[in-house]
C-alpha cells in the first residue's frame, strides 16, 4: 500500500477546507514509502489528521504532512501551527468523545480516537507532541515497513 500516493491524495482532498480558512496546507518533503494495510481505513485516518490540523490552526497557519522512510518504521507525521495540546490532555484526546476544555473548535470528540483505533488495527504507534518546525501539535504514526 503507498502510503505517499494516500497521503497525496488527502492533502489534494483537504485543499478546498485549507483554502477556506486561509491555511497553508502541503505534503513535505517526502520518501516513497509502502505499508501494509487497509486502504480505506489509512485514508480516514489521513483525512481526521488533516481535518483537525486545519480546524485547531488558526487562520493564516500552516498545516504540513510527512510521510518518511526510516530504518525501523514508516513514520507519517502532522505538524501544525495551531495551539497545540498540553501534555497532560494529550492521552485524554485519544479517548472517543473528549475535547480539550475551553476549545473553540466544534466537532464530535471522535478525530484522534479514529485515528487511534485505525493505527492499532495496522499494529502503529502514535504520539502527540510539541510541533518543533511550527510550534503547534505534531500527530506522529510509525507503521512497519510492508514485507
């Protein structure tokens, strides 16, 4: 499964909701790089990173994705320009329903927990922390290289 292509194609599918809140969305430098797994759930996995990177920045930011190639894994990553998440409720975020008290954002609560639920299925990891190029969030998901 490429997972470059899929993540070509949801930057491409996400473009129209950058552009509307006048966010600067791009695919990152990145390595060709292949997995196994379930083309749809990666794709909705993709689309909830995206969608929340863009909803939680604020206007004028940047929402960037990743895909690189690395020795021991296939790390995907989300960075953006948005208010981040304080390390205390960034494993609460993962847990259906929860949102970040004082959030302006709406929505259902159920983002990270889909793309917990699809990166436990694919036997991935997945972390939340301090975005180091734009100072937001960063959603990182290491896969297994495909066989």
């Amino acid at each position: 499964l490429g997972l470059t292509a899929l993540a070509r194609q949801a930057v491409a599918d996400a473009a129209a909701a950058a552009l509307g809140r006048d966010i600067d969305l791009g695919l990152d430098d990145s390595d060709e790089a292949d997995i196994t797994g379930h083309p749809d759930a990666i794709e909705m996995l993709l689309r909830n990173l995206l969608d929340n990177a863009i909803k939680y920045t604020p206007a004028g930011g940047t929402v960037t994705l990743q895909v690189r190639a690395e020795a021991q894994a296939v790390r995907l990553s989300v960075d953006d320009s948005g208010p981040g998440i304080e390390p205390e409720d960034r494993a609460r975020v993962l847990d259906r329903f929860y949102r970040v008290p004082g959030s302006d954002a709406t929505g259902s609560g159920l983002g990270l927990a889909i793309v917990k639920a699809v990166a436990d299925l694919h036997g991935a990891t997945l972390s939340l922390t301090s975005s180091p190029s734009l100072g937001g969030l960063r959603v990182e998901v290491r896969f297994a290289h495909a066989p």
